[in-house]
C-alpha cells in the first residue's frame, strides 16, 4: 500500500490507493484558482502524483519551519522591486500564482544540476544563452524555435571543436523582468522593467508597474517551456534522452512572482526541501547580491542550481562568502559563478577570486558573462558591444582558469536567433550604420544567430587547446617517470 501526493491547482493531498484523503495542505483560493488566466493557455490542469512510503505524514514543524524561513527572506531589504500601486490586484495575482502548477518541473530540475555537476568536475561544458528581455509580443512557437536551432548550433559546434558534451540552458521562459541602473528613463518616464513589471511603451499609464503582468508572464513563460519541450521531442531516444533538451533560467528578480512559485518538494520524505517551479535554474543579479538582501537570502533557501553573477568591483573574500552561503553543503552543480568582468578587466581582477574559491577547495562552476562588461553607446546613439572585446574577455577567462588549474566551465551570453543588428563586428561584419533597420532588443544589444555561433566556435577552440595542453602534459609527466 502507497499514499499519493496530488497537486491540484491549490492543494496538495495525501490519499491512499482507494482514494482517501489522508493530509492536506493548502495553497490558496482553490475556486479562484485558475480564473482570470489565458483560456488559450498550453498547459491544462491535471494533478501531479509522487509515490510517498506507506504511513509517511509531513511533519507539520518542518514545513512550517521552511515557509517561517523564506518569508524573513523575501522581508529582508530588496533591491530592484516594482513600486506596486494596486496593492489588492497583487495579492490577487499572488494567490493565483500561488495555486498555479508549476512551470519548470522538479525531476528535470535535478537533473540539471546532476548535468551541472559534471561540468564542475570539468567533463562537460555549459552554454547559457537567450535574451536579454523576453518579450510578450516575440513569445512566438517560430521565435522559440530559432533560439532553440541557434542553441543546438552553439553546442554542436562545442562538442565538434572539443570533444565535449554540452548542457544548454536558455535565458527562456520567464526572463521577463530586468534591474535598471536608474528609476527613470532620458525622457523622464519611469523605467521599462521589463514586460512583466511594465510596458516598453513610452506612456507614463503604461510604464506603472501593473500585477496583472506578472499572470502574463507566467503564461507566456508555461507556454514557451512547452514548445522548448516540443522541441526537445524531435530528438528523443529511446531511453527518453534527447539531445535537443533546452532547461530554462532567468534572473530570480521580483520576488512577489519568485516567491508564489516557491514550492514544498516531498519527493524525499526524510528531507523535504523548498524549490522554484518558475525555471529550472535562477541567478541573482550584480544589482541585487547585497548580502543581507532579500535576493540572496531567497537564493540560500531553495534547492535549484542557482547562479551569482559577479562584476569587476567583486572582492574575492566577498565571493566566497557568497559560495558559503549558497552553497553550504558543497554540493557539485549547485552553484555557478558567472563572471562579467568586461575584456580589460578579466585578467586583473579574476585570478583573485578564483584562487580564493579554489584554494577553499568549493566546488563552483565558472562560466564566463562577456557582455555585460563590454557595453558602450555607439557614434549614432544605440547602446552596442563589439565583437572583438567579447571574444577577448571569453579568451582572458580561458587564460586565467589556464594559469590557476581550474576548469573554464562555460558561457554565458545575451543572443538570439534572428538576423538582428545590435553588436557590432563578427564574420557578418555588422556596423553602426546598421542599427537603424536591425536594432531590435527590448533592452540590452543581443548577438544574433551568427555571431553567437561564432562565439561557441571560438570557445570550442580555446577548450580544444586546454585539453590538448593538459593532454600533453600528462603524456610528459608519464614519460619522466619511466
């Protein structure tokens, strides 16, 4: 005899075999569950079943101590959150997020982190790639589609150069919301925030941050997560591996949305555990990692690999710090550092904090941002990167890891799969004088599907030396010992 753990829009239940409810726990409004969502929505309710030991009940203390534990989180100080004008709407919108089923599911969550694992033991390399901001409007199957084929291209062209497997994770479904550097715009209009906060509509009624986008946001999200698994069906094997499998991530960024998708995980009776069911992965932002923030507390309490993207002005002890927090058991996969250092930075202010992670003997994997760190405004006006400083700080990050014995573990980069015109160079020879026609980013300039595939061509090669250097070393170390 088993109970059942169901989840049905805004109850989890325990039942035994014939159907009787053993233990309930609520999540919300299970009559409002649903209302106000998109009818056309590409997920439909159903329940969700896990097989529990026979007399196992969830210990009311511990559940009631994870929930204690996350709300000082997300009521500690946090950076970058919309300033909400309708209050009740928002709790509204909560509650049904709340009771909502889940976006990213829990097995290909771990998963992921297993496939990460291998990647901080260097056997695999990580590509991580998608939009700056998505958008509502581009939230197209064919859109979708090309993202996933410029991915697919990107890893290819990786596991040709360097003999190595790749796990690719997109910037997709729920990249809806992004940290500005200032609260208003040149025109004096609040900043867009991203399409789940406000719209990129230069109207100050529609630059309010208005709850009922973050309901759209995730729609949009369970619908593009659909078409990712979609595609990845194309190329199932027959032991239900695939290798167009895409994991989704985005920035862990508004918390009333991040929060409501936090789920209680009983899958190990012995251990239950809270998880985000809004992506597979999250990361927290160099705008919000204050280390008494909402953003890292919220980041420490759940079991999804979780990223932390450092800048220049990183500290190597801080860093650290960091990788304790996040990561206290040390467990492989869960942690990935992404550094974004910028082409004149990376080979001065990395080996650092490198060595101080390293020496530690934690176990992080470190993943190269080249873009934000390389971002000016060009003659005519477009924020842009050039090509050439993104190759260069993905070649700086390949020498330090050379120089400290650590393995350079992956990418991380804004791109799309459209013939857009935004970073300037690369073999399409993309210029200024571009822009005016192919500048299309919601936010920041994105490579597009050739330059990113050059890009992953590039760091195909530095991996393929790394392991041939190591290769010969190990060859020579062999033959001085005869």
């Amino acid at each position: 005899m088993v109970f059942l753990l169901n989840y049905r829009w805004s109850r989890w239940s325990i039942v035994d075999k014939h159907g009787a409810t053993f233990w309930t726990e609520d999540h919300g409004d299970s009559q409002n569950a649903m209302s106000g969502f998109d009818p056309e929505l590409e997920i439909a309710p159903k329940e969700y079943a896990m097989v529990l030991p026979m007399g196992h009940r969830p210990d009311d203390r511990v559940m009631a101590d994870l929930y204690r534990r996350l709300a000082a989180a997300v009521g500690q100080p946090a950076a970058q959150q919309p300033d909400w004008a309708d209050r009740r709407l928002l709790d509204q919108v909560v509650a049904q997020l709340r009771s909502a089923p889940p976006i990213a599911a829990v097995e290909e969550t771990d998963r992921l982190r297993t496939l990460l694992a291998e990647v901080a033991g260097g056997t695999r390399f990580l590509l991580q790639g998608g939009d700056c901001a998505e958008t509502f409007a581009s939230n197209t199957e064919q859109y979708a589609f090309a993202m996933a084929d410029t991915l697919k291209e990107m890893r290819e062209a990786v596991f040709r150069g360097a003999a190595s497997p790749v796990v690719t994770v997109g910037r997709m479904a729920g990249q809806y919301a992004k940290p500005r550097s200032k609260p208003v715009d040149d025109s004096g209009l609040p900043a867009y925030r991203g399409d789940m906060v406000n719209s990129a509509t230069p109207d100050p009624a529609l630059r309010r941050p208005d709850p009922a986008r973050l309901r759209r946001a995730y729609e949009q999200s369970a619908i593009t997560i659909g078409r990712l698994r979609k595609y990845a069906a194309v190329g199932e094997g027959s032991e239900g591996e695939s290798d167009n499998d895409i994991f989704t991530s985005h920035e862990a960024l508004v918390l009333d949305y991040e929060r409501a998708l936090t789920r209680l995980d009983h899958s190990d009776p012995q251990r239950p555990r809270l998880i985000s069911t809004s992506a597979h992965l999250l990361w927290v932002g160099e705008r919000t990692r204050q280390p008494d923030g909402a953003h890292i507390g919220f980041a420490s309490l759940i079991a999804n690999p979780i990223g932390l993207k450092i800048g220049p002005n990183a500290k190597p002890a801080d860093v650290l710090g960091y990788v304790r927090r996040l990561n206290p058991y040390d467990l492989p996969g869960k942690l990935t550092v992404i550094c974004r250092m910028g082409s004149g930075m990376v080979r001065s202010t990395l080996p650092a904090i490198v060595d101080e992670v390293e020496s530690a003997g934690r176990q992080v994997v470190w993943a190269c941002d080249p873009m934000h760190g390389n971002t000016f405004v060009s003659t005519n006006g477009y924020k842009t990167r050039h090509f050439d400083d993104i190759l260069d700080e993905v070649r700086g990050f390949f020498e330090v890891h050379a120089a400290q014995g650590s393995h350079p573990g992956g990418l991380h980069v804004e791109m799309t799969g459209e013939d857009v015109a935004e970073c300037i160079g690369g073999l399409a020879d993309i210029r200024e004088r571009d822009f005016p026609h192919g500048y299309l980013t919601a936010c920041d300039p994105r490579l597009n599907a050739q330059q990113a595939t050059e890009l992953a061509v590039y760091a195909a090669d530095l991996l393929a030396d790394r392991s041939n250097r190591s290769l010969c070393a190990t060859r020579g170390a062999g033959v001085r010992s005869l």
